[in-house]
C-alpha cells in the first residue's frame, strides 16, 4: 500500500513481499553521489536519498536501485569496495542506512543495492593480507606468475586502458584487475572467496534489503587456463583499448551460470528478493544467465535499448528478436540510461527523450528509469579541470567519459539546484534552472508530468505491466506494438521521426487515446486513421 511520505511514521516494514513482485514492478536507480546531499559536502548521501523519497513516491515507481556506498577510496567511485558490509562516512552509516530502509519500506519501495563481487579495493583487508603472503589469503585474488618471457601472464586488457594485470614486488607475482589496477579481481574459483562473498549478500539481506543488482556479473570467472584473448580484426584506434581484444577469456566463461543460481538460492533464504545481473553481452549469450531451468539471475540486464540506433525499423527488429530468444517463462526488462551510459536526453534529444520514455513504459518487461532522465537531463559539458572518471583520466582522447551522466540531481531553482550548500562534486547542466523537478512539477506537460504519468497508466494495467508484447504494422519511422492481458488492450505507436505521420490501426476497432507524450490528447477517439505529430508517442485504449 503506497502511502504519501508525511502518513509513514507510524507504519512498519511490509509483511514478507509477494514471489515475483518485481515483474510488475519499476526500479529507479540512484547514483548515491549525486542524490541529494545532507550534510552540505557537496557530494550525495543516505539522509539525503532518504529526504528525497518522496520524489519516487509521487513519480510512481516502486524500487529503488542504489550504486554502491560501501567504504572505498573512491577510485572508481564505490565500486572499489573496501568493505562489503559497512557505509563510507562520505555517505552516512549503518544506522543512516537502516533510517532509509525502513523508511523506503514505510512507504512502498523496495530497496536494491549494488553487490561488487568482481574485484575489491586494492584496500580491502583480504587484498592486503593476501599481498603480504598471509596463507589463509593467498589465493583471493587473482595472482599468477609472470609469463615465461618475464612478462604479463596473458594478454588480457583492463576496461579503463592499459593490461589488466599489475607486478606486485611483495609477492613477485602479477595480480589481474579487469578494471584499474586499484580493483583487483577476486578469485571465485576458491572456494573460501564464495562462502565469504555469498555471506554478504546475507548481511544485507538480513538488514532486509530487497535485492540486489550485480556489478558485472559475468566475468567474475575467467578461463581456468588463462588463455590469450584473440585479437579484434575490427578495433580501430577510436575505440576504447579493451576493445582491442575480443574478451573470449576474460569473461562469460561457462562456470558462471553456476555461481549466479548460487547467489540466486542465497536470495531465496530470505524470501523474494530480485537478482539482476549486469551483463554487456549481445542477446543470445546474454538470455543464458536466465539460467538452466530460470534457476539464474530474474533479470540479466537488457541493455538493447542502449546500443541500437535510435530508429523505429532497428528498434522494432532489436525488440521483436529479444523477444523471442527469451527462454520460457523468463520475464524481459529494459533500459534506456545508467551510471556508466549517455542519458537518453542527451542521445536522442529532448523532444525523442519523450517517446523513449513511452517505449521504456509501455515495453514487456521491468523497466528501470535512471535518475535525472524524469526531467529529461541531457548533455552537459564537463570542463577538463572538473572531469573525475578514472576511465576519462586514462583515456582523455576518447569520449568514454561517465562524468556528464552522473551529474546532481536538479531538484529547484536555488543555488546548486536544491542539490547541497556547497559546490557540487559535478557541475549541474547549463539549463538546471529551468530543468529542475520544482519546476517541472508546476507544468503540466512537462517530463516530469509525463514520466508521472506513464507511471501511473502503466500501474493500472494489467495489460502494460503483465500483458503480451506483439509488434504492429507501421509506417517507416513509426514503432507501433500491442500489449494484451486476458480481454484488455492497449496499442502503442511511437513517431520516432521529427515529421508527422499517419497510422493506421488494425481494423475494425474502436479506439481512443490514453495517453499522449505531449500531454494534450487523452481521451480523443481515433478513427480509421491517426495523425501523429513529430516526435509523438501514443497510448491507445483498445
Ligand atoms: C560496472 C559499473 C561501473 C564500474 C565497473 C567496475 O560496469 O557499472 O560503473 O566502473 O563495473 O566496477
């Protein structure tokens, strides 16, 4: 029962949630350092995400997905885990983190947090006793000899630039990092590493978290012989570095299904907790970790919307394929920005960041809305003296930087956009004191208004949350699809053009409008024929 946030106080966490909840559901990633900020460091926090919950109460979603917070040096901003079981003070405490919890389930969110399970910090005391020869943690992370020629032991590249594997003097051995040299790799095949990693999914779930998402979860098995990776015939020198090798090794080795229904089995100790694995892989490799017999991750990340031009012909083609490779009974999820990806606005422009937010909405499947892109944040230019990447610091002459998506949330039109007291980490984007959720939530047309409303559309159907997905006849330019559930219907068409466009329906239905992008049209009847206008998306009831 969703309850506004001034009712909750007197309210207790829910009773054990429903199996499969998060079908139905809609999870809102927050990227903690750029939330909202309490205590006026400039840089995000709990109490602020807790202050701030609200804001995902009004807009209607019903989970929330936090990046990591856990202590780290921050080389890669949390996802350098010192310890696994612990707040940085940047972010708050334990305590600051149970506050938020049982707020969060006070009023109906779920809770999702970020599980690293990859690499540590290179701070992480099992790294540190591991380097300094202790025997009981010899062997938790990845160390291997040098190569006989006295080199790196393969030729495996790390993601941010340069090989994936550092000399380590103490031990005379090379240590292997995916990513910067300062997250080593832990090593899943020991079996110590397993238990202590799987108890902390318990930690958490024993604080009464709902789920996590998995930080790369499919390469934290590598190939048991450490082979070479082959080389990329198409790389070119415009590309990232890690793109030079094509990561046949590296990651996605058979193993791993193992370990993601061993983590799933620990989620199902506690009850229904959803598991979400993020896997950049194309579809047909990515559709496995549903597992055998769906004993895998409930959601391996979709990130199809992400990687296809934005386009009605390749969007329809890319949607009716995933579709199908879905294994049986496997429930579909989509995406259309994160932490480490441009936002929407910023891709496909504001007027487009409409209808993606209808398509996101009005697919089958889980969405997950990324922070910011309710009030369609877009481009943002980061001076070079303020980027804070390490991937951007180690390849300034690709534009692989993460910092302009992960700007502050722009929240009002007060200094830093309601963000913090002081400067913020990132700056804010050149229009924050237009696009900002104060402000947008006065106009009734605007992102803010219409993400609201899908939200809510989208929660009342049966048919747009559980229905059947099946793809329309469209003219070019156009995406058009049906969703049916039992006897309701709903029939989505989307302008993915900048001029107007003429759609004609399935025959013999009466029709009208549910809901447009530009907020004007509900409840105009459509007849044999309906006129699109540039860039506009429409939810048709059936
Ligand atoms: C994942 C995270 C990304 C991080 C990397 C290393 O891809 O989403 O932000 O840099 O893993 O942990």
């Amino acid at each position: 029962m969703r309850r506004s946030p001034s009712e909750n106080s007197a309210v207790s966490a829910p009773a054990a949630p429903e199996a499969g909840w998060w079908r139905a559901a809609s999870i809102y990633q927050i990227y903690p350092r750029s939330f909202q900020d309490s205590n006026g460091d400039g840089v995000g926090d709990l109490e602020g995400i807790r202050r701030r919950l609200g804001h995902l109460v009004d807009l209607g979603v019903d989970a929330a997905w936090i990046s990591p917070f856990y202590p780290s040096p921050m080389h890669d901003f949390g996802y350098d885990v010192r310890d696994y079981c612990d707040v940085d003070p940047l972010f708050g405490s334990l305590d600051d983190f149970d506050r938020l919890l049982a707020e969060a389930h006070a009023l109906g969110l779920r809770v999702i947090l970020d599980f690293v399970p990859n690499h540590t910090s290179i701070e992480h005391e099992w790294f540190l006793r591991g380097r300094a020869g202790d025997p009981d943690r010899r062997d938790w992370h990845i160390w291997r000899d040098p190569s006989p020629s006295g080199g790196a032991p393969n030729n495996w590249l790390s993601h941010f630039g340069g090989p994936a594997w550092t000399f380590d003097e103490t031990r005379g051995q090379y240590y292997h990092h995916a990513f910067l040299p300062q997250q080593p790799d832990l090593n899943w095949r020991n079996p110590a590493v397993k238990a202590a990693m799987l108890d902390v999914l318990r930690f958490w779930l024993r604080r009464g978290v709902d789920g996590f998402r998995v930080d790369v979860i499919s390469q934290i098995v590598k190939d048991e012989q450490f082979r070479d990776n082959p080389e990329n015939p198409d790389w070119t020198q415009e590309r990232p570095e890690i793109e030079r090798r094509l990561q046949l090794y590296s990651g996605d080795r058979p193993e791993v299904h193992a370990l993601v229904a061993e983590m799933r089995a620990v989620l199902e100790e506690f009850g229904h907790g959803v598991l979400i694995g993020e896997i950049y892989l194309p579809p047909e490799r990515l559709v496995a970790y549903y597992g055998e017999a769906l004993r895998g991750a409930h959601l391996p990340f979709n990130f199809q919307l992400l990687e296809t031009p934005w386009e009605a012909g390749a969007l329809g083609a890319m949607i009716e394929a995933y579709e199908a490779l879905l294994p049986q009974g496997a429930w579909p999820n989509w995406v259309l920005s994160n932490h480490d990806r441009p936002r929407v606005a910023a891709r496909v422009g504001s007027a487009q960041a409409r209808v993606a937010a209808m398509l996101l909405m009005t697919l089958r499947g889980t969405p997950t809305l990324y922070y910011g892109d309710e009030i369609g944040i877009g481009p943002v230019e980061v001076p070079p003296e303020r980027v804070r990447d390490p991937w951007a610091l180690r390849e300034p002459h690709l534009s692989v930087g993460r910092d302009p998506v992960r700007t502050p949330m722009q929240w009002d039109a007060s200094a830093n956009a309601g963000f913090s007291q002081a400067e913020p980490w990132l700056p804010l984007t050149p229009d924050w004191a237009a696009r900002n959720v104060a402000t947008q939530a006065r106009d009734p047309c605007s992102m803010l208004s219409l993400t609201r409303a899908l939200l809510a559309l989208r929660k009342a159907s049966r048919c747009l949350t559980l229905g059947s997905w099946r793809r329309l006849d469209a003219p070019a330019g156009v995406l058009a699809y049906e969703r049916a559930f039992a006897d309701e219907r709903r029939l989505v068409a989307l302008n993915l053009s900048a001029a107007p466009k003429l759609w004609t329906p399935p025959a013999g239905e009466a029709l009208e409008i549910a809901l447009s992008t530009t907020l004007a049209r509900a409840g105009e009847k459509v007849g044999a024929q309906l006129a699109l206008q540039p860039d506009e998306g429409v939810i048709l009831l059936a």
